[in-house]
C-alpha cells in the first residue's frame, strides 16, 4: 500500500512539472514584431547602442533575417535609434520599406532628404543628412551599402 501511494505521489509531481514546464515554454512564445510595429529593445540592444551619446531606448522594427542597427540625429540635437530586422540586401532599401527615410533618385543615388519625418533641405538651410557606417563616415551611397549583420548604420543632421 505504501508503495502504490508512492508512486501516485511521485506521478502527481511529475504531472505538476509537466504542466509548470508547458506554462512556462508557451509563456516564451510571444507576438513577432511585424513592419512598422514597435517594442523596446532587449538590454543586448541596449548595450551594443551605449556607445551613441544618447542613451534613449531603442525600437525594434520589422521582420527578416539579417539583422543592424540604425540611429539618427536631427538638426535640433535629438536622436533616435532602432534596431532593423529584414531580408533586404541595401540599407536604404530596409530604410525606405519601413519609411524611416525618404529623398530624390538622382545621378548618384538616393539623395536622402527625409529621415524619421524630419526634412532637410541643403538650398534653404545648408544642413543635409550624412551617413556613416560603424561610427565612420560612409565611402557610399545608403542606397548602394550592402547591410552587414550588426552594423551600426547613422544618418546625422550637418552643415
């Protein structure tokens, strides 16, 4: 008798950490971020940002399986950063699917004039948006840089 109440003992704990195993695998599968949505970033992201002078929270948008990093400083001094997932093979391309940029097709390229709805215009105020790569100043276009997995990307307000 002792026996039997043993292993119903033991059985009933093991169906407890069963059940508490299954909550706890199903509690891990949360919503995917889809293009456009927006959710603070891991503190992995945060860390690999810490070294922009803003420590602002970054956003985490769109989908795919190259991942990189993307900030922006404005005219006024104010920066934002995101965290970029796609399947695109261009920056600018990944940048403009998710309408954080915006310009004029010309002779060389895409001539960004718009990024996060901030626009600027080098015949009125002399400032236009310079892109830089891992904290360098980029050799070419956003819409020619091919995305590297990690990258820090940065489009920045100058004069």
């Amino acid at each position: 008798m002792k026996e039997k109440l043993m292993k119903h003992g033991l059985s009933y704990i093991f169906c407890i950490m069963l059940c508490v195993a299954i909550t706890l695998t199903a509690s891990g599968c949360g919503k995917q971020t889809t293009v456009g949505e927006q959710k603070p970033a891991t503190q992995e992201t945060a860390e690999a940002l810490e070294s922009s002078p803003s420590k602002d929270q970054a956003v985490i948008l769109g989908e795919g399986e190259k991942m990189f990093y993307f900030s922006s400083l404005d005219d006024q001094g104010e920066e934002k950063k995101f965290v970029i997932y796609t399947d695109a093979v261009y920056v600018g391309e990944a940048l403009q699917e998710l309408e954080l940029i915006g310009g004029e097709e010309g002779q060389y390229g895409l001539y960004v004039k718009t990024v996060n709805g901030v626009t600027l215009d080098y015949d009125t105020s002399g400032m236009y948006w310079a892109f830089y790569e891992d904290g360098e100043y980029a050799m070419a276009g956003v819409d020619t840089t091919e995305i590297t997995e990690g990258a820090i990307y940065s489009l920045k307000a100058e004069k």
